[in-house]
C-alpha cells in the first residue's frame, strides 16, 4: 500500500487484493474441477482404449515409465488404463498451483488430450493471444500479492471487475471447448 494514503484507501486496496487471489483460485479450482469431471466422463463412456486421443495415450505411457517396476506395463491390460489415466490426473493437479495460459493448457492437454484450448479464448475485441496474456499478468499479480504481501503496483476496483469478467468468460469458452472435445470421443453430452 502506498503510504500517505487515507485509512479506507489502504483497506479497499487490501480487500482488491484479497479478490485478485481468490478470483485466481476460483479460476484454478474451475480448471481443476472441469478436467476431473471430463476425464471420468471420458473413462465411463469411452468404448475402448483405442479411442483415446494420442496425447493421452502419451501421458500415460510417460507416466509408466517413471514406474521401475518390471511389469508397470501390465497395469495398462484390460481395463487398467482407465486407473493409469485416472492416476495420472491425482499427480498432476496437486502440482497445478499456478492457472496461467501455458499451465492450462498442459494440463487439458495431458489429462484429456486436449491440445490448444486456449484458442477459443476470444470474443469480439479479444484475441486468443491478447487472452492469454491478459490471464497471464493477472495470474502474475497473484502471485506478487501472495507471496511478498504486495504486488508492484496498486490493485484498484476497476482491475478486480476487469478479473472476474475476464474469468467468467474464459470459463465460459472453456467449459464449450471441453463438452465439444469430449462428445467427440465418446459421443455422449458431457451435460
């Protein structure tokens, strides 16, 4: 906070801090929350392993080859893909902390086999690109606020408006580019 500022001043600029952090979290949460729910929709409605999306059969296989056990391998017989898959989105989203662009997008793809969702984050007078960026420097003023207290800069009301809006929308997209990708594969709705 600035000094010189008046007692309010100070205490709303806390209070827009305190909302650019949990707006981040709700932005995290959503992402973390909407693979869950995809993934086990994908799992109970796929017909077979065959239908996976490369990027995931990928995953997977990454994922085994950390496994030393000499028969790791035989956990992917029969139905036991499904529980790699599944595990291997518990190891990922404790490691989710920070919901920029770039993790997004790792995170889509390497759980659902979803490459680029980031490309329907734009609306007239947005860009994909612009989007991203934007997500980024806000995601970015988080992390200066939680963990040295403050950010660079002021954090004003409008800026917190500017957040929450720009979230929604992203979620909005989101949510779209996920229910598309995953009746794609399985051909059932995912709502």
């Amino acid at each position: 906070m600035r000094s010189g500022g008046t007692l309010r001043a100070q205490q709303l600029e806390v209070l827009y801090r305190s909302a650019v952090v949990l707006i981040t979290a709700i932005w995290e949460a959503y992402c973390e929350d909407i693979t869950a729910e995809a993934l086990e929709h994908l799992l109970e409605n796929i017909r077979s392993s065959a239908d996976l999306p490369t990027e995931m059969k990928k995953a997977a296989l990454h994922h085994l080859k950390d496994d030393k056990h000499e028969l790791a391998a035989w956990r992917l017989s029969d139905d036991g893909w499904k529980e790699v898959t599944r595990g291997r989105l518990q190891t990922i989203l404790p490691v989710f902390h920070t919901p920029k662009s770039e993790n997004v997008e790792k995170l889509m793809r390497d759980t659902l086999g979803l490459k680029g969702v980031s490309e329907v984050w734009k609306w007239p007078g947005m860009s994909a690109a612009r989007a991203r960026g934007k997500l980024d420097r806000y995601v970015t003023l988080r992390g200066a606020i939680a963990h040295r207290g403050r950010g660079a800069s002021t954090c004003t009301k409008a800026q917190v408006e500017d957040y929450y809006k720009h979230v929604r929308r992203l979620a909005s997209k989101t949510g779209g580019r996920i229910r598309r990708h995953i009746k794609s594969i399985t051909g059932t709705e995912l709502w």
